[in-house]
C-alpha cells in the first residue's frame, strides 16, 4: 500500500512539474503574440495619426 502511495505521489508530482512548464510556454507564447501584434500594428497606428 506505501509503496504504491509513493509511486502516486511520483507521478503527480512530475504531471505537476509538465503542468507548470505548459503555464511558462503558453505565457511566453502570449508575450511573443503580444509583441508581433504591437510591432505590426505600430505603422497603422503612425498612420491614424497623420
């Protein structure tokens, strides 16, 4: 019974450890997204202004 306790608890805490570095991607892929979108709107915004 311990043991296979231990074995969950393992693997939790890796499927934990594979969550969290989705979370870091998908926040550094929004930061990418966010960033192509201000570089390309950039123009268009210059040129309401105009």
């Amino acid at each position: 019974m311990r043991l296979g306790l231990q074995a969950r608890l393992a693997s939790l805490y890796f499927d934990l450890r594979g969550l969290d570095a989705r979370v870091v991607l998908l926040g550094e892929t929004v930061t990418a997204f966010q960033r192509t979108y201000d570089l390309m709107s950039f123009p268009f915004e210059v040129r309401k202004r105009l």
